[in-house]
C-alpha cells in the first residue's frame, strides 16, 4: 500500500469539499447534468487527463495510464427532485432540485482520485466514469449502451456510496449480493359501474384490487425460499369517484425488488398472474405492465476481499468490515458490474455528534465531508492494487 495516499488525500481535502459544495449548489437532474460534466471537464482538463464528454449523453470519461486492460471508477452525477432544508451555508440554489443521495460527494471523490492518480507511475490504465442518470435507473445503462467498457478494455469496475447510518471514518462492502434488482408494476383493473345500492348490477373493481393485494402480500411468504429474501410492495392504489358508485377501475402500482434473476422473472410472472386471474374471478379484467429497472448488484467475491482489505490497511482492522446483509435498495451500478466483475462498496458519512443522521432522499440529508479523502483514497488504491495483483493480464 502506498502508505503517503491517504495523507494526500486528506491534504486535498479542501479542495474536494470546495468542489462538493459547487455541485450541491448547483444540482442536476437525470441527463441534465451539463454544469456538472463541464466542471468535470474543466477540472480533468486542468490536470491534463484525456477525457471525452458527451458519453451516455451527459456523462465523461477519462483515462490516465496507456493502452491494454483497465480496470474504471464510478461516480454518478444527478440530483433528486427535491427541495432542500433552510438553513445551509451551500444550500441547492436550485428551487426543488437538491443533491439528496450524496452524488455530489461521489463526483468530488472521484476528482480527487483524478488528482491523485494525475503525475504518478501508473501499473496499468485506469478509467474514470462519471456516470449520468443513476436516480432514473437509466444512466448506467446508457454507459454500457455507449461502448465505453469496450473501447477501454474495461476488466472491472468499482464503486462506492455515501452512507450516513455508518460513521465517517469507517467503510462496509457484502462478499456478494449487495443491492436488488427493481421492477415497478402497474395493474389496472376493470369492472362494471353500478349504483352502491345495487352491486349486483355491476362489477366491483375495488374488491378486485382488494383481493388482488392481499394475494399479492402473501406471493413472497408462500413461494419464495426465506433465505433468499425478495419483497413486493403495493404502494398506491387508487380508484372510485363517489362512496355511493361501484367503481369500474382500480389502479395499482407497485415495486418488485430481489436478488436472484430467476426471482425476478417469477415475481413479475406471478404478480401478472394473480392479478388478472383475480380480476377474471370477480367478472372483470386486468392489464398488468411491468417496468423493468435495475438489475440486482452482485459483488465479485474476489474484490470485494480487496476492498475489505485496502479498507482494514487504510482505517484499521475495526473499521472496515463485511455487511451482514444486503439491501433491497437498488443501485444501477448494476449495469456495469454485469458487463465486468464489479465491487461496489459503502463509505460511511454520518456523524451523530454534529447531526448528520438523516437519510438519503429527504430534504435534510447531508454527509460529513471527512468522507471525501477517505473515499478518494479507497478508489485510488483499489485501482492500483487491481493491477499490481495481475488482474488485468488474467
């Protein structure tokens, strides 16, 4: 381990949250991100890194290091619709537009990791994807849609996420299966209109939906192993225009998420299956359309032991650790780690003492900026270390 990477990391530690700040300032929404990727340009530029802008629309690029195998980096760029808390020194200038995830983190970091990398001998190529979209479930996609992996030689990929229920100063990564695959769903259900006081003349939609939902909550603990863990959940339901009239629709929308490609495929199956087979029992009919997302993020086991390992030498042995679980959260850095091993790992960004307890995708998240080096080193030494372990020539 390169024992002076984590000084100079924390020694670049004003400028990345200068940098962080700037982003948060001024957030973007999914493939609007056309500050953010200049700034990134502009920066990687500066550094005299080659760089393409423009990849999956919004996205840049960069390379350092020359031709053969390589091994890339990951930040997502996007803001979430939201709009943020008073009282903040770098509060969103953007009305209803707030850096809630912590992606403004993530493209600071992997700057840092630019910075750092900029100038030094380097084992093997190293690229740097600062991916668009991640809140959509598109923008990962897209970067494998764009060739990107290909023209690079691409062997595997890493990536990391802000965390604020785990201390700064601290990191976490699964062994293996890390975050679900994400289906949503929506059932429109179809019955007959009639007057309350007579039922019998028409077809009730509600108590179709009715059904059908129950059904639905009992498809995971009746037909999926408990050790593998899945979840369907019906959010929203809607239908009716008046308490005395028998609805003739119901809307249903809902989210499918799990670990398993054949889960997955089943689930969505089944949900189409009850429901319409609901629908039809009650003398009515159902559409059921499924939006497919992201897939599920499975670590390579291999790397996941690096970054554990980079984790312990960087933080000490209690500070890095294997997650027990993982989430039902999902994360379309999926895209990239089915395309090439792949090892995505959380940093933690909390801090009690001074409040930063609130979680992603509310208008009062934050994170502790003593994240920042820790992550810009992580991913730095993660590359190095991929190609001084001969990754890249096997």
């Amino acid at each position: 381990m390169r024992g002076d990477l984590l000084n100079r990391a924390v020694e670049l530690s004003p400028w990345m949250v200068e940098l962080r700040r700037d982003f948060h300032r001024f957030p973007e929404l999914a493939f609007q991100e056309f500050r953010t990727s200049a700034k990134v340009a502009e920066i990687l530029k500066s550094l005299d890194i080659p760089f393409e802008t423009g990849m999956a629309e919004t996205g840049v690029v960069a390379r350092l290091g020359g031709a053969g195998p390589s091994v890339a980096l990951r930040a997502d760029m996007d803001a979430l619709p939201l709009t943020e808390c008073e009282g903040r020194e770098y509060r969103s200038t953007v009305e209803g537009v707030m850096h809630a995830c912590g992606h403004d983190a993530h493209t600071a970091i992997l700057l840092g990791v630019a910075r750092l990398l900029s100038g030094m001998e380097l084992p093997g190529p190293i690229v740097l994807i600062f991916q668009p979209a991640e809140e959509v479930a598109g923008g990962g996609a897209a970067v494998v849609r764009s060739g990107v992996l290909e023209r690079n030689e691409v062997k595997a990929v890493f990536g990391l996420h802000v965390t604020v229920p785990m201390e700064v100063g601290t990191i976490g990564v699964n062994r293996e299966k890390c975050c679900a695959s994400v289906d949503n769903f929506q059932a429109v259900i179809r019955g007959k209109k009639a007057h309350g006081a007579y039922p019998h003349l028409g077809r009730d939609a509600v108590v179709m939906a009715g059904q059908a939902l129950v059904q639905l909550q009992s498809l995971v603990s009746r037909e999926i192993d408990p050790l593998e863990g899945a979840v369907v959940t019906v959010g929203s339901v809607h239908g009716g225009t008046a308490p005395n009239i028998i609805a003739d629709e119901v809307v249903m929308e809902g989210t499918v998420r799990s670990y398993l490609p054949e889960q997955r495929g089943y689930l969505t199956d089944r949900v189409k299956e009850i429901t319409t087979s609901v629908a039809s029992a009650g003398g009515g009919s159902a559409e059921v359309t499924v939006r497919r997302g992201s897939p599920a993020v499975v670590n390579d086991p291999a790397m996941a032991e690096m970054v554990l390992s980079v984790g312990r030498d960087f933080l000490g042995f209690d500070s890095a650790a294997f997650l027990d679980c993982p989430t039902m959260g999902g994360e379309d850095f999926s895209y990239l780690s089915e395309a090439v091993p792949g090892a995505f790992f959380r940093l933690g960004s909390g801090n009690e003492e001074r409040g930063i307890v609130h979680p992603a995708h509310t208008s009062d998240f934050d994170v502790d900026e003593g994240c920042l080096p820790v992550g810009a080193a992580m991913m730095a030494e993660l590359a190095l270390r991929w190609h001084e372990e001969g990754r890249g020539r096997g």
